[in-house]
C-alpha cells in the first residue's frame, strides 16, 4: 500500500511540475511536493501541496530568485487522479512568498518590454513633446524599506542624455494588487521633466504589480512587502481555482 501511495503521490507530483513550467518561460528548479494516502486520494483528499522554485522567469522577462508555496485541505476530483492530473473540486487557498532580486528587477527594467513600454509614451520635456528611451536603468535596494533608480534617458528628437535618479518606499495597495511608490525623494540631478519622472516611478510600480506573478488559475493577493539590502520579499495569498497540470 505505501509502494503505491508513493507512485501515486510522484506521478501527480511530477504532472504539476510539468503543467507550472509550461506557464513560465524558464526555471532553474522547480519542485511540487505532494503529501497524502491513497485512501484520502480515493475519496480526493490531499493533505498538503507545497511548491518551490528558484530562477523563475515569468512573461515580461520578470524572474523571481525564489518562490514557496504552502497548500493545506486541498480538495481534488478523483476521476482526475487516474489520469495523472491534479484537478482541484473546489478552490484553495495558499501562503506564498516570493523573493526578487536587485538584478531580477533590473533585468525587467531593461526587457524589451519595458522599453516598448516607455518608448511608447510621448513626454513633455522642456514644454514640448518627446519620446524616450532609456539607455541605461539601474535598479537598486540600499535597504531601510527603500528602492532607488537612476536612469539615462535619451531625448529621441534632440538626441540629448538626461539622467533621472530618485528612491522612495513602496507600498501595497489595500486590495494587496498594486505597489504605489510613496515618499519619492529625487537625486541630485535637477527636475528636468516632472513628467519623466513620472514616467519612470509608474513604470517602476507596474514592474513590482502583483498581478505580473499570477499564473493561470492562480491569483496573489499580497500582505507584506519587505524591502531589504539587494532583495525584496513579498509575502501572499494565494487563491488557487487549479493547478495547472500537464
């Protein structure tokens, strides 16, 4: 009976595994564990499933150093299990944490799609209309609940170089969605364009936008945000309609 529970509990395992790395673009470890019997398995009981990854990369080029997830009383359908898949009976909820890195940020702001994304927007710049590109983002998390940035961005019309720097603290949104940058302090360099840097702290919350984690059938809603030395963690909830399964 043991024997047959472990080929049951592996073979579900390794089907998870298989359906959550068809949603991200990389990952350079990923692990379902799932603990149960196969009597519960029978009448679709799973004790707990626990997820976790490292070097995570999402779409958008966004990667996560690591990601841990904790499921407890999870329901299943067990006609699915026979067919190796792990389809939930009804929603469950999970504790996440995720863990970004000052270079997994970085590496999102300098993605193609990030610089489509400003390149996009035309911004007013001395009193006229200019479109942006950024040359160079570095990202960075001096700690104290901090991020600060310092770009070069090139004025497309003109071809001049601006630098734009700024820190601030971020904040979740109440509904645990959204991160809002709040007491925006600015560097050195002088205002040349409130709208620039606005361009750049919107910019700045839609990279840490929580909504970027979500995989199919899985949606975070986030409590805690903590923004240490060279990595920002983020504590969740998860609310979990299915796992996707190969």
């Amino acid at each position: 009976m043991p024997e047959s529970s472990g080929l049951g509990e592996q073979a579900l395992n390794k089907a998870a595994e298989i359906g959550l790395s068809s949603q991200l673009d990389e990952a350079e470890n990923l692990d379902v564990n799932i603990k149960t019997d196969p009597l519960k398995l029978v009448q679709g009981q799973v004790d707990s499933v626990s997820v976790e990854g490292e070097g995570l990369v999402m779409q958008k080029d966004l990667r996560m150093e690591e990601l841990k997830m904790q499921m407890t009383d999870v329901a299943i359908n067990p006609l699915s299990v026979a067919l190796g898949k792990i389809e939930l009976s009804q929603p469950t909820k999970a504790n996440a944490q995720v863990v970004l890195t000052e270079s997994d940020i970085n590496r999102a702001f300098n993605s193609e799609y990030v610089r489509s994304q400003l390149q996009s927007q035309k911004i007013h710049v001395n009193g006229k209309l200019t479109t942006i590109e950024p040359q160079n983002v570095d990202f960075r998390l001096p700690g104290d609940g901090k991020i600060a940035l310092n770009a070069s961005i090139k004025l497309v019309e003109t071809g001049e170089n601006h630098q734009v720097a700024f820190s601030a603290i971020p904040q979740i949104s109440p509904n645990g969605k959204t991160v809002s940058l709040e007491n925006v302090e600015y560097g050195e360099s002088e205002e040349i364009s409130p709208d620039l840097t606005k361009a750049l702290i919107d910019e700045t919350s839609e990279i840490l936008n929580l909504s970027n984690f979500d995989l199919e059938g899985m949606n975070l809603q986030v409590r805690q945000l903590r923004a240490e030395v060279g990595k920002l963690t983020l504590q969740a909830e998860a609310y979990i309609e299915q796992i996707p399964s190969a």
